[in-house]
C-alpha cells in the first residue's frame, strides 16, 4: 500500500514541477508564443525513479475551442522503470480552459518566459488497478473511500497528503517557454510560486516536445 501512495505523490510532484537547474542569460532564444504553436500533443520522456522501481510520463494537449486555448496535462504512472503501457498503475489529470497568454517577459534569473493563466476545468485522479483501489480506499486518499479502478475521481479542490488542489473555476498561474526551433517547451516550477502574483520564479527542467 505504502508504494502505491508514494507513486501517487511522486506523479503529482512531477505535475506541480521540481528543479531549477536551468542555464540563464539575457539573450533571447526562445520563441514567440501563439496560440497556433502551443495547439497540439507535447510529451515528455519517461522519468523514472529507481528508488520505488516506478516511472512517469507527462502529456500536454493544448486543443482550440473557438477562440479560446484548453490544456489537460496528464502525468500517468507506471509500476516499472521504463513506462511500459501494460504497468499503468494511476492517472493524474488537470484540466484547464480559457488559457490567457501574456507577453514575452523574463525571470529573475533571467530566463525568457510568458506568463499564463487560465480557468480549472477539473483535477483528476484514475487508479488503473484493483491493488491501487485498494491502497487509496485503506487510506481514505484526498478524505475519499469510494475509489475504483478505471474510475477517473475528481480531486479538485481536495486536500491529498500534503497538497491541497485547486477548485473548479479556480485560476491557476503558470509560466512556459518555446525554445527558438520550436521543438520543445517548459512549464513553471509552481512549487515555488511567489508570494504574489502566484506565477512561479523559475522553469521547471522537463522539456515537452512535439
């Protein structure tokens, strides 16, 4: 029970971003963001953590609906090192809409980013095996015991271990970069959002590609 929980969090720290280990400059080799680039399917490699034998893998789908930008970025969880499909142990979804895409500006450190905000839509949470169920319903996971496998469960607004999620309606605030080819971008490191404002400091080192 004890690994599964732990993969749990694991997925969801590398959801919120981790790291900060990023070169900074003032010269500008980043692209100019639209919403036309951003449309489309990022993946990111498979992360793997030797220590609990699991993996990782994060997925950005940035999708159009009129005028309007949406984003759901699913982290699945995998109960090997090298995320083979068929050891999918859990699902973790946030869902955003209505994506507001400021202009070029850069960090602290200087690395050049745009700001963004946008509405959450929902956050969600699917165990993909009964023993995974099982873990979360012994342990009251996010308060709930009504935990199914291949049941997506909303979590938005729920306290789970340590972290408190945002609401539906609630405004997250994030950060990206476009690197100048245009193949891959980065994210905020939320867990260390300023105190005001709520944007993260500094990127996040997963590149997503395309």
């Amino acid at each position: 029970m004890i690994k599964y929980i732990f993969i749990l969090f694991f997925s969801i720290f590398l959801l919120s971003g981790c790291g900060d280990k990023l070169s900074t400059s003032s010269t500008d080799d980043s692209a100019n963001i639209t919403n036309s680039l951003l449309t489309g399917t990022w993946t990111a490699k498979c992360s793997d953590n030797t220590t609990a034998s699991t993996s990782s893998k994060t997925v950005l789908v940035f999708s159009a609906s009129g005028d309007n930008l949406n984003l759901n970025a699913t982290t699945t969880n995998y109960s090997d090192e090298s995320c083979v499909s068929d050891n999918q142990s859990s699902v973790f979804t946030k869902k955003l809409k209505t994506l507001d895409l400021g202009s070029k500006t850069k960090t602290s450190q200087n690395q050049i980013i745009n700001k963004f905000t946008a509405a959450v839509t929902d956050i969600t949470l699917e165990p993909k095996t009964t023993s995974v169920s099982t873990s979360l319903n012994l342990s009251s996971f996010c308060g709930l015991t009504g935990w199914g496998s291949e049941t997506e469960t909303s979590v938005a607004g729920l306290t789970c271990g340590s972290k408190t999620y945002n609401a539906v309606n609630d405004i997250h605030s994030d950060i990206i970069q476009m690197n100048s080819e245009k193949t891959f971008i980065r994210l905020g490191n939320i867990t260390n959002a300023a105190s005001t404002g709520g944007y993260p400091k500094t990127l996040y080192t997963q590149e997503y590609y395309k």
